[in-house]
C-alpha cells in the first residue's frame, strides 16, 4: 500500500500533528485526513479515535477547533480526522447542491449518477483505516469512532453497518434520524435515489430497531446542546434512544442546558468522550 503524502506536520503537546494526502482507490480521487499523534506513538502502536465532521467541514475543522490534541497527549489517543466530502469531483452544480457549498459528502456510496462515480465516502472511511494502521503507530484492533452532526450521523451509521471495525462509538448532536428530516432526504434522494427502503439502511435509528443483538454493550456516548437550533427539524435524538432501549442498548444521552450546535459546544465535552473511549479502547 503505497504512504500518503504528507503536507504539513507540526509538533503539539509532545506529539505530532499531521496533514495528509493520498490518492483513494475508493473515491477515484486525491483525499485529505488528519492524524494527531501523541507520545507514546513513538515507542508504540497507540489507539485512536476517528472523528468524522459535519457539513462545511473539511480535515482541519476538528483538529483546529475541538482543542482535543492536549488531552490525546494525556490518554495516548491518536486522533484521526478526514475530509467531508470528495473535492474537484467535477459534478455540475456540486458547489451549489447544499445551498452553501460542498463539504456534505454524507458518509454514503452514492448509488446515482452523477454523484456515484466519485462519492464513495462510506467506502474511502474504511480504506482510510487500512491506510492510516498500515502506515501510522495506530492499532487496527483499538479504533473508536466519533462525530459531530453529519459526522455524528456517519459515526453511528458506520459503526452499526460495519460491526467489528470499532470497539467504542460516541456523537456529538447527531443527524439521528435521516430519513425523517429536510438534510437527509436531500442528501440521500440525491445520493441513494428515491427508494426510502435503501436510506433507511443508511439512518442510525432504523438500523438500531434492526440489530438482533445489543452492538454496543459497554454503552454509546452521545452529548446534544438544548439551544441547538436545529434540534427539533433536523437531530431527532429522541428517535435513536427509543431505537435503543427497544433492543436493550446502553446509552447515555446527555442534554446540555445552553449549550448550541458549534464548536464551543464540542470543546466543553470532548474531554469527556476521550476519556470514554479510551476506557473502551484499553479494555482486554
């Protein structure tokens, strides 16, 4: 597998913050990620926690704003970041599909043309993975998965289709359920078509009504401001933990009095879900 091309590297809190590049067999197309590394990864294969984020965002957003580098140092925590969306797709209208701009990748395989030949995000997450523990100290088997928003959707998507891939799952105000609000049926009308049976294979809460058995049992971390201003027309969190207690699944749903849908909000609890991962991601 070939090394992805570094961009920039800068040293923070005794490890070392990484921009990358490498050209994805997935999306057909250069894509960008980026890595914090803490100390201990020079000296050891380290866990990480891959955080997916939401629209307008892109691989700088989390690592620039969430200030999560100095506690990563702390817990030995890699931090994965990658972009949001496939970039120069040359799609007609794709800098106009959002309303403001591209960034909305949505974390699917778009199945419609012309959205299908280069937005493979679902797809590029998985091969970032294998890219990231082939080519970083980063332990394939100790990888939690969070996000924020779209992320937030993608985070608990991926982690239900794909069992196995992550030990650890939170969210941070997430698109919970899709199928049942104005960003998702565009994102996925455009991408998947306009068969609701194949998006309801792409929302958290219907799948959680599917699992057989509890995915997650040492629980799933989510944190939801309640001056979100888009709580009530676009989260439904509500959706997801009624899909959760009908199969028995843990889940601590944290309502934050005050608190609203941006960045300040994500660095008042990233502390929190660090540490809830890294628990996850130490245990035997």
């Amino acid at each position: 597998m070939k090394q992805p091309e570094v961009l920039s590297q800068h040293r923070c809190f005794g490890g070392r913050q990484i921009y990358y590049q490498h050209e994805s067999s997935a999306i057909g197309l250069p894509m960008r990620f980026s890595v914090y590394l803490p100390p201990a990864a020079e000296y050891a294969n380290v866990p990480a926690v891959l955080f997916l984020a939401g629209l307008t965002c892109n691989e700088t957003t989390f690592m620039i704003k969430a200030g999560a580098q100095r506690l990563a140092a702390e817990l030995g925590l890699a931090l994965i970041a990658p972009d949001t969306s496939p970039r120069n797709a040359a799609v007609p209208g794709e800098a106009d599909h959002w309303d403001f701009g591209i960034g909305a990748g949505f974390y699917v395989d778009a199945q419609q043309v012309p959205w299908s030949r280069h937005y493979r995000m679902e797809s590029w997450i998985l091969e970032l993975l294998q890219v990231a523990t082939a080519s970083l100290p980063v332990d394939s088997k100790r990888i939690g998965i969070s996000g924020h928003s779209m992320g937030g959707h993608g985070a608990l998507v991926l982690a239900l289709r794909h069992p196995g891939v992550f030990r650890s799952l939170s969210a941070f105000a997430p698109i919970a359920n899709p199928t049942q609000c104005a960003w998702g049926e565009k994102a996925f009308s455009g991408y998947l078509g306009s068969d609701r049976a194949v998006w309801s294979e792409h929302d958290a809460s219907e799948l959680m009504h599917r699992q057989a058995k509890v995915p997650y049992p040492a629980g799933i971390l989510v944190d939801q401001g309640t001056d979100d201003e888009f709580l009530q027309a676009q989260l439904h969190p509500n959706a997801l933990v009624a899909a959760c207690e009908a199969v028995g699944q843990p889940i601590q749903m944290r309502w934050q009095e005050g608190y609203d849908h941006g960045y300040f909000f994500i660095q008042s609890f990233i502390g929190d879900h660090l540490n809830f991962h890294a628990k996850q991601l130490r245990a035997d």
